[in-house]
C-alpha cells in the first residue's frame, strides 16, 4: 500500500471512533470525493458533512459520488476555497464541528499547477480549530513533493508545534523530506480506550 493510502486509511481509523452519527464535519478539500462519502455515511442521517472546493470539477465529481450513494442529502457541498469556512458555516455550530479534514496538494486527475496555498491553509487551520469542539478533531495529510507542497508542510508543521493547547494524536512522515505526512490534533486526549494505527508516533 502506499504512503498516500496508508495516510488516508489512518485518518479513516480516527475518524471511525471518534465520530459518530448526528455529528456535524467539515471536508475543506473535496477533491473527488472520497473523503466527503466517508464522512456522510459515517455522520448518518441525523448528521451532517460541509464540503469545500475551489474547482467546479471536484464539486460536480463529489456530488455524483454522494448521488450515487444515496446520502447527497446530508451534505453541503460549497464551491469555495476552505479559508471562507466562517462564511458559509452557519454560526451556531462554532465549537460544535467534530473533524475537520484536510487532504492538500492538488486535484488527482486534474490540472497539477491548481494547489492548495501556504497563506490559504494556515487561514482555513485556525477557523477549523475555532469550529472543532472539544472532543473534536483536525486531521492534515500533506505533500511536500509537488511545487509548493514543501513551503506548504513545513508551514503545517509550523502552525501546530507553534501553538501549545493542541494535543497531538499521531504524526507520521516518510523517510523522505518529500514523502506526504499527517497531522490528526485535538483540544483534549483521546479517550483511553481509542488506539491509532501503530506505525503512528504517539504522544
């Protein structure tokens, strides 16, 4: 499996046991998808998924993805960049967000010079950890391998050794300064009976 998959499914695992059905999330980058059904199946009905993206692609490809799935009622889709999050989630679910999903880089399949940006990142982190809750939770997979993924994860990696109340649940890095990594952080420890992946360094 590779770096990319074993991130992603990483991530899933969190996101498994610590959200739950009626919860509401974010996916600040819908990309093609993927990461927003998980999210809406793993909400339920009573829950509900705001999914951001700045390329009309992604939004039409996500949306066929929840069509097709039967649960493009319990999602949001918003065709704007993530650092417009307190524009468009409604205020009453400030500190009330469960997981806020960053997957950065650029749209696979789509043109690559269309990334994710330094200065827009860090402005969509600090509204996500406003939005989280207090049991919530921010998960960050990034790509230094591409132009201007490395300025990118290292501003990541600024932003959440920077700030003290963050509670690290993993971080894991390739071998590689270019390899992709993850990030998952919180506001309070996870309970003691949750467990991440063991190739995760826990702290």
């Amino acid at each position: 499996m590779s770096i990319h998959k074993d991130l992603v499914a990483l991530s899933h695992e969190t996101a498994e046991k610590l959200i739950n059905k009626g919860d509401k999330v974010i996916d600040a980058t819908s990309g093609n998808g993927y990461d927003t059904l998980f999210l809406a199946e793993r909400v339920g009905n009573e829950g509900h998924v705001f999914g951001f993206d700045i390329q009309e692609r992604a939004i039409r490809n996500t949306k066929a993805h929840l069509e097709s799935a039967g649960v493009f009622n319990r999602v949001t889709l918003i065709h704007a960049g993530h650092e417009t999050m307190f524009r468009h989630i409604p205020e009453i679910y400030r500190e009330q967000i469960k997981s806020v999903f960053f997957n950065l880089g650029y749209l696979p399949g789509a043109v690559k010079s269309i990334i994710t940006k330094t200065e827009t990142t860090l402005l969509a982190l600090d509204m996500a950890w406003r939005l989280i809750s207090i049991d919530g939770f921010i998960s960050i997979i990034y790509y230094p391998g591409h132009p201007g993924g490395e300025d990118e994860a290292a501003s990541v990696n600024s932003w959440v050794y920077n700030n003290e109340i963050k509670y690290m649940y993993c971080e894991f890095r390739g071998h590689s300064r270019i390899s992709p990594g993850i990030f998952i952080i919180g506001k309070s420890p996870l309970n003691n009976s949750t467990t991440l992946n063991e190739s995760a360094a826990l702290r």
